[in-house]
C-alpha cells in the first residue's frame, strides 16, 4: 500500500510520516509544495527520511500559485469577514490538486494531510481531492490517531528522535507562503491576549517602521497588478518586491476571531503585507474604471467568492461561475495607484487610467456648461415619489384611525 502525504517539515506531518508507515503498514511518500515558505524548506529531506518517508517530492509551485490562484483571487478583491486576506485557503486547492497528481504518477491508493478535525483545512483539501479525483481514498491522521493535542505530538516526536519546530513553550501553529504566513493556536487561544511581540515575521511592528513615508506606484492591466514604480514585474516578482517593502513599513497585520466553516470560532494572527498593498491599489484603480452598477453588483459578490474559498470549493463549479464575472468586470480595469506607506497605513494618494470614467469636468464645483443642476430636481423627486407616497398613506391611516374613520384610498 501507498500513501501520499501533504508535508510541510512541521510538527504535524513529522509524526504523521511514522504514524501512517505503523498503522496502515504502509509506504509512505511525502510531497512538500514550495509556496514560498523560505527557510522552512532547509533540511526538508533529511526530516523526511528522518521520519520514515520512502521519498520526498519538492515541488517550486510559487509562480503557479501567485499567477494562477493569489491573481484571480486579488481580482475579485475577495476578503473574509470583511479582514482576512485567505493566504491560507488559497494555497490548499493547489497542493491538492499536486498531491493527486503524483499519487497517479506513483500509482498510490492513498492520500493523506495533516489537518485537525475540529480546523478547516481538512475541509480544503478533501474538498478539492475528490473535485479532482472521485474516488481517492483520504486518510486524516488526526482524526484517528490517539493524540490529544499538540503537546502529545512533541513527546511522540522527541521519543523517536523527531527534531520538529514546535516546543511546549511555543506551540502555536504557523503556516506561510509567498503571500502571507498564519499563526494559530496554543498561547493565541485565549482573544484577549495580545500576540507576542517577538511571533511575527514579515511585518515590523509599526512603532518600529521608518520615520518616513514611503511612496510606490503599482501599475495594473486588465485587472492584475503588473509593473511597480515603472519596472515591469512577473505576478512572483511583484509579490517578492511588495512583501519586503509593505513589511518594513509595517503594513499588513491583521488579528482577528474568525468563523471556521466546521461551525466554531477561532483566533488567527495573519501578516499580509504585499496583499495587503495589492488590494489596497486594485480598488483605487477600479474606482475610476468600473461602471458603478457593474462594481456596486460585483460588491455584493465578495462575500459569496470569499466563502467558497474560505470554505474550500475553489473547484466548485459556483466559484468558476463568479471567476468568470469577476474576471469580465476587469477588462477596463487597467491604471495606475500610487500609494502612501507609513508606520503601519497604507494609503491611496493617487489614480490614474488611460481608461478612466472620471470626467473632470462632470464632478467640478466650478462652473462648466455640460451639467445643468436644474435636471436634478426631477431626479429628486422622481426617487422620492414612492417615499412621499408612503408617508402620505401612513399619515393620513393615523388620522383616520384617532378620528375612528375608516382609512380612505389615497389619490396622489
């Protein structure tokens, strides 16, 4: 028997290696997605022989993720619970759609993650493993094995020689990639308690950014960022250059209680610097391109997209749909923002597009000959016809209920 198992180097997926290889008296092949995780990937063979895997895939999938998942996701301006970016839920349809593959290419029956019971990420990648592959067999350690908690994992690790990251002092759970990095549970558990100072990593603390502000220009074409301060960029490359100077500026960290799709509430940190940057200039450009009906109907859109990623059904065939109206509402959507960065703000100070549907002349206070503001009185009262009339019936119902009459038709 073969299983393939999504593996990060962590404490989680260390001892599920072993794990499995003992319960299911399997072969065990480990596959690590780089997303972007930097220095996370040192040592990641020797962990993973070290734990008893057969083999290990590493594949560099950070051009694949930002250009063909962070993009689309960014174009839709998709936020949940109007604060978190989904750095985390973005990144599990493309790792399992990776870990269906090589377990054909290895002819593995089996494929299996890391995830908890009670978090969303077993939702994810089960979700699109089966979108993917029907009738693949999944195995969810943690929803089998016999430890409790985290701290029991550590102990299992050490008696076996297991070097992880996590410690009894530390324990709370991270999760990074090109486009942020997640820090969950343990000391973090409790809502009240502010994250330790010295937990972040792409982020300075704001108090501690430059005195002074920094000012870039992101250019965009058919809605996706494309150059930055003049300098033409791949998807990767731009979001390489904004992390470094979004986190010396101290921008994108974000702490908040968030609802998990499996019905609890649970406490994350997050540190997305350059998306935050990128969101923040994709809105300045649609403000001057986006009809205001196409927008106002797009709005009201973002939270349908945001869930369906949030909950795992990237490959759904709802959230293809709303791609394919996201990405139409785009098409003009080509400009360039230039924003203010500064000790934790990031601020719009400029727009501009060769497609622009700001007409100067139109929004003037000064005189100009093309609007005459005696047309909005009809307008006026038009839009208030309905509202007129209901007041009218409301108050003439009043007086002929004090009066005892019966409530006349009203004419109007």
């Amino acid at each position: 028997m073969k299983i393939v198992l999504a593996y990060s180097g962590g404490l989680d997926t260390s001892v599920a290696i072993r794990w499995l290889k003992e319960a299911y008296k399997a072969e065990v092949i480990a596959f690590c997605a780089d997303l972007g995780q930097g220095e996370e990937l040192g040592g990641l063979r020797a962990k993973a022989k070290k734990a008893g895997a057969s083999k290990l895939y590493i594949e560099d999938l950070r051009e694949e993720f930002v250009r063909e998942y962070v993009y689309p996701m960014l174009r839709a301006n998709a936020v949940y619970e109007g604060a978190y970016l989904l750095g985390t839920s973005i990144a599990r349809p493309l790792i399992a759609k990776k870990l269906i593959e090589i377990a054909g290419k290895e002819r593995a029956e089996c494929v299996a993650h890391g995830a908890t019971g009670k978090g969303n990420d077993q939702v994810r990648f089960e979700l699109a493993s089966y979108a993917l592959k029907p009738d693949i067999k999944i195995i969810a350690p943690w929803r089998q094995w016999p430890f409790k908690s985290r701290r029991s994992l550590i102990e299992y690790a050490s008696m076996h020689g297991m070097p992880v990251t996590a410690t009894k002092e530390k324990p709370y759970s991270t999760d990074r990639n090109i486009f942020h990095i997640s820090y969950e549970g343990g000391i973090l558990e409790d809502p009240w308690a502010a994250p330790p100072p010295d937990m972040y990593t792409l982020a300075l603390p704001p108090e501690k950014a430059k005195d002074r502000p920094e000012y870039i220009e992101v250019e965009y074409e058919n809605g996706n960022a494309a150059g930055l301060d003049g300098k033409r960029l791949s998807p990767l490359e731009m979001m390489v250059s904004l992390n470094r100077i979004g986190g010396r500026n101290g921008i994108g960290r974000v702490d908040l209680v968030e609802n998990r799709y499996v019905g609890m509430k649970s406490r994350g940190v997050y540190e997305t610097p350059g998306g935050t940057v990128l969101h923040a200039a994709h809105r300045a450009v649609e403000s001057i391109t986006m009809d205001r009906e196409a927008l106002h109907m797009r709005d009201a859109l973002i939270p349908k997209y945001a869930q369906l990623v949030y909950n795992g059904f990237w490959f759904s065939p709802e959230r293809k749909l709303l791609q394919k109206l996201m990405d139409e509402c785009q098409q003009d959507v080509t400009g360039t923002a230039r924003l203010k960065l500064y000790k934790g703000g990031c601020l719009v100070v400029g727009r501009k597009s060769p497609k622009s549907l700001y007409n100067p002349e139109l929004a003037t206070f000064e005189e100009e000959a093309i609007y005459d503001q005696k047309d909005a009185e009809g307008f006026i009262k038009l839009n208030a016809l309905r509202l007129r009339v209901g007041r009218l019936a409301r108050d003439k119902g009043e007086k002929a209920k004090i009066a005892g009459k019966p409530r006349r038709k009203i004419s109007f």
